[in-house]
C-alpha cells in the first residue's frame, strides 16, 4: 500500500496541476471581460503576494540579504510584471485557448536567446522547432483573417512578448542559483510585481473602480489566488520533488489541451480540426524541444562532476 501511494499520489498531483492550470486561463478569461487585464493581473499578484508574505513574518523567516533583493526584483518584474501581466492582458482580446498554446511555446524561445548567446544547439531542438513552428502555422491559418482585426493582434502580440519574458526569467533563474526561500521569494516577487502594475494602472487611467467590479471578476480573481497560486503551486512543488523531471514537465502539455477544451464548453470558443491537428503537432515540437534541453542540461551535469 505504501509503494502504491509513492507512486500514485505523485501521479495524481501531477494529474492535478495539468488539469488545474489550465483552467486558470478560463478563469482569467472570465475576469477580464469586465476590467483591464493588468487591472486583475495586479490583483491577483498583490492578494497572492500578501499571503505569502504573510505567512513567512507569521513563522519569522529571515528576509533577503544584499544582492538577492536584486534577483527578486528582476524576476519580479521579467516572470510578472511583464509575463504574467501580459498574458493575463492578451487573453481578453484572444480566446483562452489560443493564449495556453501561445504561452507553452516559451521553451522555443529559450532556445533561440541560447543560439544568439553562442551556444550550440543539439539537432533534436532544432527538429522540435520546425515542427512547433509548423504546427503554429496550422493553427494560424483559420485565424489569417482575424490578423485584420487590431484587438486580435494586440492580444497575440502581448500573449507572444509575455512568452519571451518568461524565457529571459527563466534563464535568469539558472544563472542565479536560489540563495533564498524560493516560496518566500515567489511571494516578494508577486507582491512587488503587483505595486508595479497598479502604478502602470494609476499612470494610464485605465482602472475600474473597485466597487464597479462585478462579483463575476472577484469570483475569479479568488479562483486564481487559491487554486492556482497557492494550491496548485504546493501541489507542483510536491510533484516535483516526487517524480523524475521528463515526467513532471507534462504538466505543461496538459495545460493547452485543458484550456482549449474547457475554452470551447464554457465560452463557445472555436474547437477546428486545425486548432486540434496543429496543437498536437506544437506540442509534440515542444516536447522534442524540452527534451533536448533536458539532456543537455545532464550533459553539463556530468562535466561539472
């Protein structure tokens, strides 16, 4: 019973998080019909922020030294300021679907910024970028009409540039070894990301007031901060810790796969054999991609040691 549980609870939490995180893109799709994505982005990230923080004071957990203020920042600012807070903002103007596919292409990116650095590139990632690129291409091509319509460009310039933001965070985060709590990083980077955008809020004008915003929004803003910041990143860590790495990053093909589906039940969002035939084949891309950089990375394991 015991070996059962060690391997089917790690199993399920990861079951968990494909399927939970992809709701998150139906839930931030339903707030921002009726405010400003950043709006509910810096809501979000101030609440979920503040509850981290505040758990971390409760049991007197040391603060950030010195550079580490640095890091928090920057990431702060690269994963959500900009990723989070674009993202959440592209989604208003594209369907929620097409903003999960759009923001699982990051490792590509995360390639591409390693070729211009100098690195080499292993065949395989090069492989998985075509294929991803084509699949994109596939899925695009019901939507070259939408290209005319300018909330349609928005949405997918923002969606694209939030992905690219990730992938600068995320390499920034390799190159800076954690020194400090991550959890407790992870709230400081909310919270200061948050007072970032509600002074981008405040500079443009372009807020609701808070007793204008309808009990919908609220619902999902809630949604988000319980569900997908704090539980579901819990459970995430708890997978990680409990399941080789090829197994736990499926979570990011789930992803996709429950937005469009969820995207099309609930919002009436478009469900095309070409969305369905060039997602798989984008995923498949990404996975070819995600597994080359994962044997990369056990290459430069092996040298250091």
């Amino acid at each position: 019973m015991t070996k059962i549980n060690a391997i089917g609870l790690p199993i399920l939490a990861l079951i968990w998080v494909g399927f939970f995180w992809g709701t998150t893109w139906i839930a931030s799709k339903e707030g921002v019909r009726y405010i400003p994505g950043i709006q509910m982005a810096a809501i979000r990230q101030f609440i979920s922020g503040l509850l981290y923080i505040g758990f971390f004071l409760l049991i007197k957990a040391p603060w950030p030294k010195g550079k580490q203020w640095k890091t928090i920042v920057i990431l702060a600012i690269l994963n959500f300021t900009l990723s989070n807070g674009l993202s959440t903002a592209g989604v208003k103007y594209i369907s929620s679907g097409l903003g999960a596919i759009i923001a699982a292409i990051f490792p590509i990116w995360i390639v591409i910024i390693s070729f211009f650095r100098g690195e080499k590139i292993a065949r395989l990632a090069v492989i998985g970028l075509m294929v991803s690129f084509g699949g994109v291409c596939v899925i695009f091509y019901e939507h070259l009409g939408d290209f005319l319509i300018p909330d349609f460009r928005l949405g997918i310039f923002l969606s694209v540039v939030a992905t690219i933001t990730w992938a600068f965070g995320t390499l920034y985060t390799k190159k800076k070894a954690a020194s400090f709590n991550p959890y407790f990083s992870l709230g400081l980077q909310m919270f200061i990301s948050s007072i970032l955008l509600f002074a981008y809020n405040g500079a443009t004008g372009i807020s609701v007031s808070l007793s204008e915003i309808p009990a919908n929004t609220w619902y999902a803003i809630a949604y988000l901060v319980i569900v997908g910041s704090l539980i579901t990143f819990s459970i995430f860590i708890y997978s990680l810790q409990h399941l080789p790495s090829e197994v736990s990053s499926i979570y990011a093909y789930m992803n996709p796969i429950v937005a469009v589906l969820l995207g099309a039940a609930i919002f009436g969002e478009s469900l095309s054999l070409s969305i369905a035939l060039g997602g798989a084949v984008t995923l498949f891309g990404l996975y070819m991609v995600n597994r080359s950089l994962r044997q990369n990375r056990k290459k430069t394991n092996i040298l250091i040691k």
